[in-house]
C-alpha cells in the first residue's frame, strides 16, 4: 500500500483564493513538498496549517529529495506537491518527483486552483 502524492494549486496573488479542497488536503498531508519553505510557510500560516513538514523540492535538491520522497509515498504517507505561485507543472521543480511516483506506481491527483472570475457574455 502507498500513499498520494496530491499536487496542489496555490493561489498566484491573494491568498485567500485557496479553493477549500486544497486546504483540506494541505491540513491531512503527512509532508508538504514545496520549493521555498518560507513562502509556503506564510501559504500554511495564512490557512492556519502550522507544524507542517516540509521537503524543499528545487533545482537544488530534486534528485536527493525524489528519493526520500517516493519512500515517505511507498510507506503509506500522502504528501502534497506545491509550487509557489500556480499549478505545479512540466517547468516547475517536482516534475522528477512526479516521474519518480508514478513509475513507482504511486497514485498521483491533482487540485486545480480556483476558478477564474464570472465573465459576463458580450451582448
């Protein structure tokens, strides 16, 4: 058994445009993976989420930490993938890891960010 690697929206500006899933799911990870622990540390304070643990993922650190990540996954804990601003993706670091996951046959979800403001049709 193993646990989800889940990646998840972080608002690009204010941030109380965190969709309710993705604090749920921030507050029930075991390990937040992130690029820079102090952005994503205001991110969690701000959502009053504090004591979590978290694993720098950059371009620094993306090969060793894969490692101790897909272990952390294979030993039944689910960790959340952030970025600091946006949707983590293909340029971000935590592409490895997400590599590393799947072909581990780790589950991989993801959580959109919020959806964009109401537009009013044109007349």
């Amino acid at each position: 058994m193993s646990g989800t690697l889940t990646l998840v929206a972080t608002p690009i500006g204010n941030l109380s445009d965190m969709s309710q899933r993705a604090i749920d799911t921030l507050g029930s990870v075991t390990v937040v993976c992130c690029e820079d622990t102090r952005r994503t540390g205001l991110l969690l304070q701000h959502l009053g989420l504090s004591g979590k643990k978290y694993v720098v993922i950059n371009e620094h650190t993306e090969h060793d930490a894969c490692e101790h990540v897909v272990a952390l996954l294979l030993d039944d804990n689910d960790v959340a993938l952030v970025s600091d601003a946006g949707t983590p993706g293909i340029s971000d670091p935590g592409e490895r890891l997400v590599k590393a996951a799947l072909n581990a046959g780790i589950n991989v979800s993801a959580i959109p960010g919020p959806p964009p403001p109401s537009r009013t049709p044109w007349t």
